[in-house]
C-alpha cells in the first residue's frame, strides 16, 4: 500500500488527476460507490472519498488486499494498474495509455516495496513518479504509534524518519525494527504494553493499577512490610506482571528474597514458616542463627525450598549431636520425644514448672550424652540412676519433697530412740 500510494500519488489524500483518480491510492472515480460498497456496507461519493484519508485508507486495504491474496504481490500491481482482469501481464512490456509498461510499473511498486530507489523508463509514456511525502505522524499511527512514544525511543524515531526519506515498505520497516535493541531487549508482552502507554493510557494504567493490587496482596500475605523501599519492589513486580506477564511462581519467587524479620516482629506467611523452623529445631534441641532462619524462610516463601529441606538440615545436625538416637529419628520421632521421661522426672523431683525444662537445659543434655563408664559407649543414663543423681542436686534439697522426706528419717531415727510424737 506504500508503494502504491507513493507510485501514484506520492501520498496526497487531496489529489484528482485528469483521468478522474482520487486520492492517496488513485481510486478512479467510477470505482468509488461499487467499492465502498463492497468494504463498507454502504455506497459514498466520490468527493467523500476525497476528503476522508481514514475512509481512503479502509477501502483501498480492502480490495487490494482481496488482490494480493488472490494473485501475490506483483498480480495485486498489475490489477490496480491495469485493472483486475490483467493481474497476470505483469511482465508485458507493452506501452499503456498515459503510463508506462504494466512490467514497468509492477517493477516500480515492488522496487519500492523492498525499499528501492524508482527505476519506470521514460519510454513507456510520460508517467513520472513522485517521491512520498508521508509524515512521521501520518507514518506512525498507520503503525499503531504515537509521536510521543517514538521521541521516547531514539532507536525507533530515527527508523521512522529512513522510512519517511527513504520510502521504506511495512515489510522491510518490520525487518529493520526487530534488529533495533529495543525489539531484542523487550518481549511481545512487553513491547504491546509499553506502546499501549502511549497509545491508550487509560487502559495501560487500569491494568498496571489491577497488577499493582495483585502483587500488594501477595506482599501483605507473604509477610512484607512496607517501607520506601519494599513499595518499590513492589511497583517494579507490578510492572513485570503487566509487562511481561510474571506467573504467580515468579511473582513469589521475587517478593519472596524482601520479607525481613526483625526484632521478632513477625507476620503473614513468613511468620508462619519461621515459627514452624522454630518449633522444630527446639523440638530436636538444635541451635540455628537468626540469620539462618531469615535466609531459609525467604527461599521457602520464594518457592525454591520447603520447611522439609530445613528440617532435614536440622535432623542431621540432632543425628550427629545424639547419634545414639539415629534409628529412633529417622523413624520420625524428635529428640523431646525421646528425653520426655527425663524432663518429667526432672520436673517432678526437682519441683521446677514443666515448661522451665527443655532439651537445652545442662542436666537433661548431659544425661541424654551419657557416657557408660563400662563400655565407653555414649548412651542415655539410665532412668532410675538420673533420678537418684537429681536427689544429690542442691535444687532437690529446697524442694517440699527433700524436706518432707528428711522429716521422715527424722521421725525414724526418733522412733527407734524410744520417743514420741
């Protein structure tokens, strides 16, 4: 359509020659009320024609495009020139009346087609082609683009300016447009969003806004607080969402690397996994840092790793610490499970609330590492030998049970001395 309209008009929407062609396209006047009918529904005059480029524009990309499809570029060439039923003398060098050749002007059209200079001898008749004179707005809201867009993207400005000069075709503007930087450092998604911008804000905006909520959501869920700059990350995975359509795994995945736990002040789905790595490793009577837990937890909410993997980490460091104890923990049971006897001995005879006890506590580690003075094996001390070692503990000697038990010696050793009380 560019080399068409460059070949008969050189782009002039207004022009009526002597022959009674219309417009950009050259459209002879008795075509006029049969094609619009055809594209549009309904008949217009010619004078209509004249003064509409968007009607000019939609018509003629009907029926040459009908050319095209039918008969390939050079046929669709030969059809406008010389009407439909000579689409196949494309190559006839015959001089026609008022023009050049068909072959000459068919060569002309695709010549410019691909972005080459005019070659119509003058012997065909004294046609004289006219260089295009298509504006860079005309030029960029044909393509879907803005002026605004194109000054934003300097790569692409000084395309469009060697396509007004040089009278590029769609095709070869296409082929030069995917080897700017811009083309290869954007994807289709992202390259229809960044052109919607400018095209249709509203919209662009509605939708950035509707990704924006998405991803403040998943933030809050998560556990992310907000500060300067985790709204910042936030408004920059909006944008990967609507931009280039970021799944709800790679949203997670990068949210994920900005949830901070801080003075113990925890929320959302992290607080969740921490207190669960937490529970564990008390449970097992591992130690693991504050940084550790904080690192683990976002690679969990990141989707890269689960509480499982942690908790193997944790299993391993018990198995080694209480070795003894292996089969029991492969099997599923926890360090508490097993020193539950010895805590609530501990409890019971030291009188000391159930939960002060726990397998961090010296007393209960070095009964749960004990090592058999016989075989030199490290083992668990036996119960009943915990228990009477807790009675030579001077925590024992305040409790209600010391006391009680030494009033009993007491009242013994009074008894077999003969007294009363």
């Amino acid at each position: 359509m560019n080399a068409i309209a460059a070949q008969e008009s050189g782009g002039n929407y207004s022009v009526v020659n002597a022959y009674g062609a219309v417009g950009k396209y050259q459209v002879l006047k008795s075509n006029i009320p049969e094609w619009s009918r055809e594209v549009l529904g309904y008949s217009i005059s010619w004078q209509t024609f004249r003064d509409s480029p968007k009607l000019q524009e939609q018509i003629v990309r009907g029926k040459l495009k009908k050319y095209y499809d039918a008969w390939g570029p050079r046929g669709a060439a030969a059809a406008w020139y010389a009407g439909p039923g000579n689409h196949n003398l494309d190559m006839s060098t015959s001089p026609q009346s008022g023009g050049p050749s068909i072959k000459s002007y068919v060569d002309s059209v695709i010549g410019r087609a691909g972005g080459q200079p005019d070659s119509i001898p003058s012997g065909g008749g004294d046609y004289t082609p006219s260089t295009p004179k298509l504006s860079m707005k005309e030029l960029a809201e044909d393509y879907g683009f803005t002026m605004s867009f194109l000054n934003a993207n300097p790569d692409l400005k000084n395309l469009f300016s060697d396509m007004v000069s040089k009278g590029y075709s769609k095709e070869m503007f296409q082929a030069k447009l995917r080897d700017t930087k811009w083309w290869k450092t954007h994807s289709d998604k992202e390259r229809s969003y960044l052109t919607q911008t400018y095209t249709d804000p509203a919209t662009a905006k509605q939708n950035f806004q509707a990704a924006y909520l998405q991803v403040k959501q998943m933030a809050e869920a998560l556990g992310i607080k907000d500060t300067k700059y985790t709204l910042a990350r936030i408004q920059e995975a909006a944008y990967n969402v609507v931009a280039k359509g970021w799944s709800d795994g790679q949203l997670r995945n990068y949210l994920g690397q900005y949830v901070y736990f801080d003075g113990g002040n925890m929320q959302g789905q992290g607080a969740d996994v921490q207190g669960e790595l937490h529970q564990y490793a008390y449970q097992m009577g591992v130690t693991m840092s504050d940084k550790w837990y904080a690192d683990n937890t976002r690679l969990v909410l990141r989707g890269q790793a689960t509480t499982s993997d942690f908790k193997n980490q944790m299993l391993r460091q018990a198995k080694a610490q209480f070795p003894q104890f292996s089969k029991q923990l492969d099997a599923g049971q926890t360090v508490m499970d097993i020193a539950s006897p010895y805590m609530q001995s501990m409890a019971q005879i030291l009188e000391l609330p159930s939960g002060s006890i726990n397998l961090f506590d010296p007393t209960i580690k070095k009964a749960l590492q004990y090592k058999d003075p016989g075989t030199l094996q490290t083992t668990t001390k036996p119960l009943w030998q915990f228990e009477n070692d807790l009675r030579a503990d001077p925590r024992w000697k305040q409790t209600k049970n010391a006391q009680d038990s030494m009033m009993q010696i007491g009242h013994q050793v009074l008894s077999d001395f003969g007294f009363k009380y």
